[in-house]
C-alpha cells in the first residue's frame, strides 16, 4: 500500500530525533491559552487556572489494534487521537492538549510518517486540542502509538462512572456495532485481494460501516448538546470494547444493575443489512461489537422529556438495584441475563 | 533469567484487561491532594488549583532502551519512571502524577509484570508521585512501556531552556559518565555468560557505575536545595543523552555558545579506573556518554558564592555570545568545537 501511494521513500535514519519531531510537527499551531510551553522543552507547561485537569492514555499497537493492510495511515493517526479524546468526553470535560509518542521500525520512510501525523494534524484541528509533546524512536519490529490525552472542565461539570442510581435511564449517544462490521467488511476485502490483486473491491454498499471503523468520530458534540438540554448525567462511559462490557463497568462501578430493551438498540439500516449478508445476529454485532466511540450514560427519569425528542440520544434501558442484575429483554420480551463480552468474545462465539 | 528467578509462571492472559491492572496496581496509594480520581474510570481527573501544569512522555522499547538480558524487571520499571521524572525536574517542577502504559507478549507471566510494577511501586513511593492511570496491552514482540509524567510549580519556580544568557555559569549535578560505563561493564559480562554461562562475575569494582546504568536517580532534590541556596536557574535540562547532546539544546533555545572546561567535568573515581580499564578516554565518556539523569543549568554569575561550596553543583563552564559558539577547554588549554552527539557516537568513534 505504502509503495503504491507515495513513491518517494526516505530513510527517518536520514533526521535525528529530534529534527524528526521538528518536521512532523512544524504545521502544528496552538489553539489554547492553556497552552503556555508546546513542544521543544523538557515538559510542556500548562495552566487550567481554577479548572479541573482530566487525563487519559491509550498505547495502540500494529498487529494487536490496527492492520496496515487496510488502515491508511492518515486515517489511523487521526484514529488515534479520537480514541484518546474519546475518554475525555467521557468524563464531560472539554480535550484541550494530547501528547503523541511513536515507535517505528526502518521500514516506515519519513513519508509514511508524514501521512500518519497529517491524520493526528487534522483530528487535533477537528477537536480542537493541542499537540504538546511526545517522543519519537525506533522500534524493532512494527508501529506503536501512544497517546495522551488531556482536558479540563469546572469541578462540577465531571461524570464519573459510578453515580448511577436505580430508576435513572440508560441513554446511548448515535447507533452501535457499525464500526465492528466495518472491520468485517475490510478483513473479508483483505482476503479477497490476497487471492486476486487485480480484483476492485466495490464497497458503495458499505460506507458508513466502513468509515466508522477507519474514521470514528468522538462525541465532543454530546457535552454541549447536554448543557443546552439542561441535562447533567448520573454517570457517564464511553463505547470501546463494546455496549455490554461498558455497561458492566457503569453498572459495576455505580453497584446497581440495569435492563436493556433490544428493539431500543440503535441499528443504521445498513448495518441490518451487511448483518444479513454476513449471517450475523445485529443485536449481538450492536451489544458486543466495539470501537464505536459512543458515550453510554445515565440520567435522572426526570430528565426524560428533556432528552426523548433529540435525534441524538436513545434511551436504550433504565438501571435496576445491584441484586436484580443486568439483563437485555428481547423483542420476544424474554429476560437474558447480559454478558460482559467485547467485540473479540463474537468471533470465539461462531467457533462455538 | 525469567525462568531462573521465578518458578511460578501464570499466563498473563488468564486475567482480562482491566482485572489485570486492577492487579497490577492494587498497591498503590494516593499521595497528592490534587489527585482527586485515580485508575477506574475513562479518565484521572486532576486539581492543581493555581498552579501550573508541567506534562512530559516517553516511550521506552524492548531492544532498543533496554535489554531484559541484563535489566531486571523490577529495576526496568523504576527506571521508566524515573526518566519520565527526571524531565518534570529539569523545568524545575514537583513531579505528582504518572500514567503507565505496557504492551506485552504472551512470553511474560503475571509474575513478571508483578516485577515490573514492583518497580514502578518503588519509584512511585521514593519520588512521591501518584500512578493514576494507564493501558495495559498485548504485544506481537516485546515489551513496551509508555509512561507520561505530570508535576506543578508555580509559574515564577519554572525554568525553561531559553534563558541562558551571556556570561552565565554552566552548572551540572553529580558526576557524569557513569551510567554509560556501567551499561558497558554489563555488556562485557553478557558476552562471557554467552560463552561461559556458569561463570560467576565478580562485579564489586563496577557497582557505582553498574546502579547508575540499572537504577539511575532523578534529581528531585535539586529544586529544594536551590530554593535554600537562593538561587533561580536562567536555563535548565536534564542529561538523558549525553552532555554535549543537552548543552547544544539549551545553547540553541537560548541562542548563545559556551566554553567547558574539561578539567571541571565531574567524574567518579570508579569511572576513571574503568574507563582505563577498557581503553577509554573519560572525557569523551563524560561527554557523550548518556543516560545520566543529572541536570545541566546555568545561573547568573553573581549567584557564584551561593552555590561554590556545594558538593552536588559543579561548575563546568561559562555561556558567551552565540558567534562563538560551543567549545571545550582542554587540559593542555585547547580550544576545540563541542560536538553535538548522543551517546550512540561513542562506539561509531571507535570504528573509525
């Protein structure tokens, strides 16, 4: 893929260190009066005033957490810093810095660098934070990513995980399990290209899944929209591994339990219909698949009608005490008992 | 070595994700009031009222900043930290929070990651910093630690590296040269046990240079002695790549040159016997040499008398104007050119 779309290849052995980093971060502005030292010291230096600090860090792996194979680089480096910023939503507290470290073998030209932070440029533009530091190094086998992500909010403002209580409502920001079978759709492309180089994939039907695996989007919007709704939520986590194992946390945390109502999961057409292609359960794809970067929260009932109308928002389920357990009644209106499984328990379940 | 040390071998993937880091850091308290959430949640959320924020990142590699042939985990682990803190004191910062991120292959047991955080327990308590969060991941190689260091000064203690000015002494901490040393003395041993494995090493005249390779210190203390010195450094940076690599960082920051004198560089007596032990020059040692963790600061000339009787500050030379550049006296009172080069130069030079 690299050779095909950039034929330029120079060595990074060719710039230090640290002109390394001079070069991949010289389009880097800085957005934040927060910001008082960026890149180029010991430490960055930062100044919140009275706010409060929320920090959070993700290390991604070639391998383990991404595929070059199908993963453009531009995507995954604007991916990465999404994941980061992700959490920071998830706490309802505004990203405002990331640092950005990077391990690389040889076989990565300052090209391939270039297009990985072009993609961490455009997501720093798009949420608005600053990129303040990192490190870059050799790596003796693939490409590592680690990020941190930082943020700020008024005391009062921060959602932990643990403040749910019983009655409040269950509420799931967008739809769920598109970004698992968008990873479906490409691993299947993947296959057919090593048989046949030549075939064109034609994979209109499949977009949305398809960017919501390599392009996800955070909810920075949510916290906004909750402050015009005049809603505070009880509790609040964000979608990586999946709704039910999320949910196991939040419920876990605020030692309550909660029933889920599966014909109130929030399916995109096309995902019941690549769903159907694939043979697949949507309900199981919506509930264990991951990487949606969807915010699961709690609200008090009576903030109900001040949510019910926003397209946004989907009240999915309402928590229960800890003794009752967490369940999902099925459209057939039959309790099951919920597992907590991310998305890599689905494929262990078609082996079953 | 694993094997040797550690009969009991349980697999790591035994443990999820989150019940591993639970394990992991189970042991660790909460120091600092402005740590108000900890690991637990998408995100640790942080109160550091007035003050300034001061956040540094480094990435270290299995094969290329360590080898597990000689490093044991348990001191891997406090040195990551103390790397990390050791950029928080060279703004002349109180380090108070790290994150910690792993990546590890399916060859490390539990018991081995329980090393490893041992470790960072150690470092964690000694520095009086708070682990609040971090990621813990699988590998396709080896292991990789991703540590992010926060601390807090108020703005008037920060010291960057572009304050240097003409006239100003050149001032270093400790002694220099010795963690280099000692990774060579290591390196040596490692060949003979390749060739002899029963071959029992007799280290007794290698053990400073051998902890400062293993088990470096940052220099935490530094800030409060000169706080009861009365003296504000114009410009600081700590040692991690070899004293020439950092004087030429913070000459160009603070666009003026210098003159060292090699006769006030620092050396251990240990150093200097091994050093003609393997046919080496100390001074280039001292100077290239990395890995030190001590700092490099420069004050103004009149705060002289303030800092001259202190065992811990040497004074190595002086700024001047840029146009002059950055030099080294010799002994024999030569004026030859510094050059900018890490510690990896050392062996380069010898295949020349």
């Amino acid at each position: 893929m690299l050779e095909n779309k950039d034929p330029q290849r120079t060595p990074i052995d060719q710039l230090g260190e640290f002109a390394l980093i001079d070069h991949l971060t010289k389009h880097f502005d800085i957005k934040h009066k927060s910001t008082i030292k960026s890149i180029g010291d010991d430490a960055a230096v930062l100044d919140f005033e009275s706010k409060k600090v929320v920090v959070s860090t993700d290390l991604l792996i070639e391998g383990v957490h991404f595929d070059l194979g199908y993963a453009p680089l531009k995507h995954l480096g604007y991916k990465a810093v999404v994941v980061n910023i992700s959490d920071i939503c998830a706490m309802n507290a505004n990203p405002t810095q990331i640092t950005v470290s990077i391990a690389v073998s040889n076989r990565f030209p300052l090209e391939a660098l270039e297009e990985l932070y072009e993609g961490i440029r455009l997501a720093s533009k798009f949420y608005n934070v600053d990129v303040i530091g990192g490190d870059t190094t050799s790596s003796t086998s693939g490409l590592i990513i680690s990020i941190t992500a930082i943020g700020e909010a008024n005391e009062e403002e921060i959602v932990y995980r643990d403040g749910a209580k019983d009655t409040d409502l269950l509420v799931v920001t967008g739809d769920l399990g598109a970004a698992y079978m968008g990873l479906q759709v490409l691993e299947r492309e993947k296959q057919v290209f090593l048989v046949n180089p030549n075939n064109q994939p034609d994979l209109d039907d499949y977009t949305y899944l398809i960017e919501r695996q390599l392009k996800p989007e955070a909810r920075k919007d949510i916290k906004e929209l909750l402050e015009k709704l005049e809603v505070k939520p009880t509790a609040m986590i964000d979608i990586s591994d999946g709704l039910s194992s999320e949910i196991f946390h939040l419920t876990k945390s605020s030692k309550v339990g909660c029933n889920v109502y599966e014909e109130k999961l929030p399916l995109d057409p096309q995902l019941i219909n690549v769903c159907e292609e694939f043979n697949l359960d949507s309900t199981t794809i919506a509930i264990n698949g991951g990487e949606d970067y969807e915010l699961l929260f709690t609200i008090k009932m009576s903030d109900y009608d001040k949510i019910k109308a926003n397209p946004h928002l989907n009240v999915i389920g309402h928590i229960v005490p800890e003794n009752e357990g967490v369940h999902i009644i099925t459209r057939e209106n039959t309790k099951i008992p919920l597992k907590a499984r991310g998305w890599s328990a689905i494929s262990k379940d078609e082996d079953e």
